[in-house]
C-alpha cells in the first residue's frame, strides 16, 4: 500500500490532490510516505508546503516502484486468472494423427464457449508426448495408454480405428475389407521405433501370426501417408481426412476391431488449475460423444 502512495503523490507532486486520488486524508498520505522514508532511510521528496518534489534519489526509486507494483498487479491478475475456469492459459499435447479435425474441432467448440481462455499446443508422439507431461511443459495429453504409468493417470476416451492403407489404383484398392496377409507381400511403410502406432501395427501382425519388416521408416503418419501415396509402398494407419488429396485408399481391416485406444493423460498427484480441470472434463465428454456419433 505504501508503494502506491507513493507513487500517487511522485505522479502528482502534490499531497492534497494524490489524498484526493487515493481517498484518504492528506495527513494519513503524509504518515505513510514518512513511515516508508524511515524504512529506506532517506527522504524521497522535497517539500515546499504541500508541493512535493522528487528528489534524486527519489526520482530512481520512483522508477523501480513502477515495476513493482506492475509485477504485483500481473502476479493478481494471474492468480486470478488460475481459479477461474473461464479464464488462464492451458497447455495440451495431442498426438499429430489428431491435428486434422478432430483437436481443431474441439478447440473452436470450446473457445467459443470460453473465449477468455488460451492454450498451448504441442503435438508428437505418445513417449514424448508423456515426457513433457512430466516435466510440466503440459498440463494434459492425448495419447495412448503410457507403457510406464506410475506417475501418469491415463482416461480412455476412444478407439482409434486403423486401416491398411494403399496407393490410388492399386490392385485391392477396391476391396471392402482386406486382412493383413492381403499385404504381406507388399513393401511396408513403418513409423520409426518410439511410436505408439509403431507399437499398435506391430501388435496386430504379431496377434496374425505374420511377420513384418519395414521397407520404409517414417517419423509421422502424414509422412507415411505421403510416402503410401507417392507409390512406395502400403501402411497401416488411423483415418486420414486428406486421403483424396493424398491419393491413397484406406481399407478396413478384417477381422474387425484393430483400433488403438486413446486417452486423457494427466499427471498423478498434481493439481490442474481450473482451467485445465475444466477443459479435461470437456474433452472426455465431448470426444465420448463424437466417436459415439460417427
């Protein structure tokens, strides 16, 4: 408070008019810039009546008061901001198979809702994705289920389903469904070693009894989605919303029900602002009903 004073009477250089300003008494004004000028040890004006002067060393302090009070007013205003679930900053993580439709989806839907809210993206994938999770970079992810979650609270939302991927005008391109020895004599398009959906292909050759060895390795589903399309070779990948302009074909797999499952990740033992808690709870209602409507 007396920091404020302060500088109500510096800005005004008059004690009568910064009591006026600050609605206090000129003389409660006086005894709080004196008390403050014991506590520095030096006087901070030069006075002349009710006129009051900055001096030098009053003018420096003056300047460092300023920024001060401008931290102290933000520090609120963030404090603030963090207990209201309508306002703050979120930071989220989403796998890169989720940045076309579904998250932009979401995200526009819920800052309509809550247009006072901001986020912070990244996207990548599950392993690291987790990492950043647990060095505080995001406050929720949506990944896979963690291989490790001790420290990790995962929420399954919804199965991802996965299809074999062909170029436009291969031979099965036509096919309803395809199972995966339709494709074992095929040049195979991977994600490199890391990758969750890596880990989701390699499942399902091992539960088909069929090996599997890479032709091509890529970083991200777009690459891989590209490189099917570019005639180089088939993949298994989740849906992709530019197969036509890709120029590839996605076939179900047969037997049904080779998905992967998504969730919510968020650490455990650590508390969400209100923000984030109330994003969460948004996302695991709204992403259950959409899977459950397409």
């Amino acid at each position: 408070m007396q920091l404020r004073y302060f500088i109500a009477a510096a800005e005004r250089e008059h004690l009568t008019k910064a009591a006026a300003f600050l609605s206090v008494t000129q003389p409660a004004l006086s005894r709080a810039i004196s008390r403050l000028e014991d506590e520095l040890g030096s006087p901070l004006f030069d006075r002349r009546g009710r006129s009051i002067y900055l001096n030098r060393f009053g003018k420096q302090f003056l300047i460092r008061t300023r920024r001060i009070v401008q931290e102290l007013d933000t520090a609120k205003q963030e404090a603030e901001e963090l207990q209201a679930p309508d306002m703050g900053r979120i930071s989220v993580g989403f796998l890169h198979t989720l940045s076309t439709g579904l998250m932009p989806e979401l995200l526009a839907v819920y800052k309509e809702k809550y247009p006072n809210v901001s986020f912070a993206l990244g996207q990548g994938p599950s392993h690291t994705l987790l990492s950043q999770l647990e060095e505080g970079i995001f406050d929720l992810c949506l990944t896979v289920q963690p291989e490790n979650p001790s420290s990790v609270d995962w929420q399954p939302l919804w199965k991802e389903e996965l299809y074999i991927t062909l170029p436009d005008g291969h031979p099965l391109a036509s096919e309803t469904h395809l199972r995966l020895s339709d494709i074992q004599e095929e040049a195979f398009i991977h994600l490199k070693e890391g990758y969750s959906l890596r880990r989701s292909v390699e499942r399902l050759f091992r539960e088909a009894g069929l090996p599997l060895t890479p032709a091509f390795e890529g970083d991200e589903a777009d690459t891989a989605a590209g490189l099917v399309g570019a005639g180089l070779g088939v993949s298994i990948l989740p849906k992709q919303p530019t197969a036509r302009t890709l120029r590839i074909v996605q076939v179900p797999i047969q037997p049904s029900g080779s998905s992967r499952t998504i969730g919510l990740s968020r650490m455990r033992r650590s508390q969400l602002s209100p923000a984030a808690e109330a994003f969460a709870d948004y996302a695991a209602k709204h992403l259950g009903r959409h899977v459950k409507d397409r």
